[in-house]
C-alpha cells in the first residue's frame, strides 16, 4: 500500500509546467535551422502587408471616394492574384524556392514606395486620379505575391518535420497577428481623429521599411535542394487529375465555400463601422488592432492541440463562435442591438482568435492529406482556390452592398438594409461550411468535446496544480 501510495504522489513532486518544459524542450530542438528566421519573417511581414492590405489602404480608399465595389476589389485583389501561382509553378522546380521569394518580396517593395508618394501628390492630383494610381500601385504589389508565395508553403513543408507542423504553423500565425497588432496601432496613433494626406504617407512609408526589412530574415531562410531530375523535368502538370483525389477534393470544396463566406467580413464590418458608428477614424483601427491581438492567443489554443486532437475539432469549434460573432454584427447593422465600443472590443477579438484558428488548421489539413508526389502543385491548387474564393467573395459582396444601397425595409424585429442582408447571407454561408465538414478526411481526429474538455478543465487544472506545487 504504502508502495502505490509513493508511486501515485512521485510525480507531483516534479511541477507539472516543468514537466511540460522538459518535454517541450527535444521538439524546440528537432526545429531545422531557419525556423526562428521565419517566425521573424512573418513578424516583420506582419508589420508591412497590414498596411497596403489592411485597414488603412481601406480608410485612405474610403477618404478618396471609393464605393463598396471599390473598396471590395482592394480586398480581394491580394487573394485574386494568386491565381498566377499556376503558370508561376511551372518555374519553381527550376529556379528554386527561395530565390523565387526573394524576387517577388524584393520587388513588391518598390510599389509600397510608390504608394507612400500618392497622399503627398493631392495638391497636384485629384482624388480620382490618385485612386486610379492606387489601384494600379496595389495591382502590381499583389501581381508580384501572388506569383511569389507559391513558393512559401512548399519550403516550409520540406523545412519543417510533420509532427512538428502544427506547433510551427501556430507560432507563424502568433508572430504575424503580433507585427499586424503593432502596425494597426501605431497607425491608429498616427491617423488620429481626421487624417491629412501627409499621416497616410507616412504609414505607407512604414510599411515600405518594414516590408524591406523582412527580407534580411527571408534571406536567413535556408533553401531546399532541388534534384536535378526534378529541376529539368518538362512533364506537364496532371492539375485534372489532382483535383480528383479523393480526399483533396472534399476539402477543396470546404475551402473554398469557407472563404466565400469569410471574404468580406473583415473589410466591410470596418467599411459598416466608418459609416454607421460615428467613430474616428483613429478609434475604428485601435478596434479593429484587437482581431490581431486576439490572433494571438491561436498559440496557446492551436500550438500543440493541432497536432494532438487534430484539425477538425478545431475547425467546428471556431466555426460555432463565428456564428455567433456574425449574429452580434446582424444585430448591430439591424437596430437590435446598440453599437457599444466595448461589444465590439470583444467581437474584433473573437473574429481574429477564430479566423486565425481555421487559417492555421486548414493549412495544417492540407500539409496532411496532401500525397508526398507532387506536394508543390497539390499546395498551389489548395492555394489558389482558397484566395480566388477570398478574392472574389468581397467584389461580389460590395457589388451587392452598392445595388442594394439607401433601400431598407422592417421586418421580424429588424431593420434590412445593405449590411444587415450582407451578414444574413453570410451567416447561411457559415451554416452551409458546417455542413461541408463532413468531407475533411482526418481519421485520427478527436472530437470537439474532448478539446472542449482539455481546454476548460484539464488545462486550468494542471495550471493551478503546477501553481500550488510550487507554493
């Protein structure tokens, strides 16, 4: 008895967060070379894409006069051009996946500058004159990524061990919501309540710096040995047949009906905000700054989780909450519900924690089912349908938004205008995702209940055991 009794309390003797140290501490040292160079490449991405892409483009687009259509083609133009990944592929045995970056990353670059030069132009242009320019500087900009990361996924998957993905993918994810939480509020800050052309400049020039200095860490990246075989072989691409494989054609389909859904969500709930909130400028982008920081705490639910329960739990669990979050914006752009800067804190958090969820498992499902044969053009398939959907879904929602215009009508407790039928819609786009993911094929996945249970009860327990041991 007294035998058992010892061998029951032994292992609380040793703090349970030590324990998970020490078993921690052989994956952080299977991480291959270049691992910590590319978290620090999504960090400083981070800061730079965010700008031209994000909120700021959008509030500098809307300050110009862009409709929603308008606003909608800066949306999803990044995710349109990746379309070019398929011709680009074709290239990318024969060069090499690095170089392939280092082009594309390095040249962009020089339409981020030109775009710094556009607000400061506004005494010598007019404001269609220099939306034109954008548009044409933003086109160039997304040309060049879209054609370049076709190479990123495929480095990444030959860099980094299989077991190790999941926790790696997270970490990306955490290190560029982090540059991205940094540059929206130091953008915020600069922009402040009504901005001068001058303001823009400077967060554009910003991201010119930033964007330049995230090529030091890519640079630092080790390339992936290319076979010679591999690099002179002219055989044409089965692309039919890859998308006739069993289970990459389920998750295709999952892919892409979520992104529809997802596409315009995060542009026009900012674009529903400028318009119906009264907010400053300065204010809606410290908000909005949240969905990032929210991104953030990815890490501490996907790290490891991934790789232990699997994607699909993951999955259906972010899925529920965005039902929830998009019923929050139906109730703030139907009447129902007051628009309280604090509610909407909570929402833009919850939105970053559950889309950087399923981004970071829907690339992990794809790194899995994906057949060794032919990995790079199977991830530029996953790659292009995922952003072709994520391009066109906020074109066609801002179309929408612009043809419903001022018209609104009452009905079931809720007025019905522009933004409220867009959430509606989305919302049945959602439900129909959930329907959708019967077709991921990931048998060793668990179910929500037990990450349920791991998240709420197993975690805080080892939390305040490993608290209490230590006291």
């Amino acid at each position: 008895m007294q035998l058992a009794l010892s061998s029951v309390a032994r292992p609380l003797k040793l703090p349970l967060m030590n324990r998970h140290r020490e078993q921690a501490t052989p994956e952080r040292k299977a991480f291959p070379p270049g691992a910590v160079s590319a978290w620090r490449f999504a960090a400083c991405n981070g800061l730079s894409f965010q700008i031209v892409l994000g909120g700021t483009m959008i509030l500098y687009a809307k300050s110009l006069g862009a409709s929603a259509t308008v606003l909608g083609l800066i949306a999803g133009m990044m995710p349109l051009m990746v379309i070019f990944q398929i011709p680009a592929a074709a290239y990318l045995n024969r060069i090499s996946y690095k170089r392939f970056l280092l082009g594309g990353w390095g040249t962009r670059q020089l339409f981020t500058c030109g775009m710094a030069i556009i607000p400061m132009a506004t005494g010598y242009l007019d404001a269609t004159t220099q939306l034109v320019l954008l548009l044409s500087f933003l086109l160039g900009f997304n040309f060049l990524r879209g054609v370049s990361t076709c190479a990123w996924l495929p480095l990444i998957t030959h860099l980094i061990p299989e077991k190790l993905l999941g926790l790696y993918l997270s970490g990306e994810a955490t290190m560029s919501n982090l540059g991205s939480f940094v540059t929206v509020i130091l953008c915020a800050l600069c922009l402040g309540k009504q901005p001068h052309p001058w303001q823009f400049a400077i967060a554009f020039g910003f991201s010119a710096l930033t964007g330049l200095a995230s090529l030091f860490f890519l640079n630092r990246i080790p390339d992936v040995p290319i076979t010679p075989d591999v690099r002179r072989s002219n055989e044409p691409v089965p692309w039919l047949e890859m998308l006739r494989h069993p289970s990459f054609r389920g998750f295709l389909l999952f892919v892409v009906v979520w992104s529809l859904a997802y596409g315009g969500v995060t542009a026009f709930s900012l674009a529903f905000l400028k318009a119906k909130s009264g907010l400053p400028d300065g204010t809606i982008l410290l908000v909005t700054a949240l969905a990032f920081l929210g991104g953030l705490g990815s890490m501490w639910i996907g790290s490891r989780r991934l790789d232990r329960f699997g994607c699909k739990p993951i999955i259906g669990l972010s899925l529920g909450a965005w039902l929830l979050i998009l019923l929050i914006w139906l109730a703030f752009s139907g009447g129902e519900l007051k628009i309280q800067l604090w509610l909407v804190a909570v929402v833009q958090l919850g939105m970053g924690l559950f889309a950087a969820l399923i981004g970071v498992a829907n690339n992990r499902l794809a790194m899995g089912i994906i057949p060794s044969m032919g990995r790079s053009h199977f991830l530029v398939l996953y790659s292009v349908f995922a952003n072709l959907a994520l391009g066109l879904a906020p074109v066609a929602w801002g179309l929408l938004i612009d043809l419903i215009g001022q018209h609104e009508f009452q009905m079931a407790g809720l007025a019905w205008n522009q933004f409220s039928i867009f959430f509606a819609l989305v919302i049945i786009l959602f439900l129909v995702t959930f329907w959708l993911m019967r077709w991921l094929h990931e048998p060793q996945a668990s179910g929500i209940n037990e990450l349920l249970h791991d998240m709420l009860i197993q975690s805080p327990q080892r939390l305040w055991i490993s608290v209490w041991v230590r006291h």
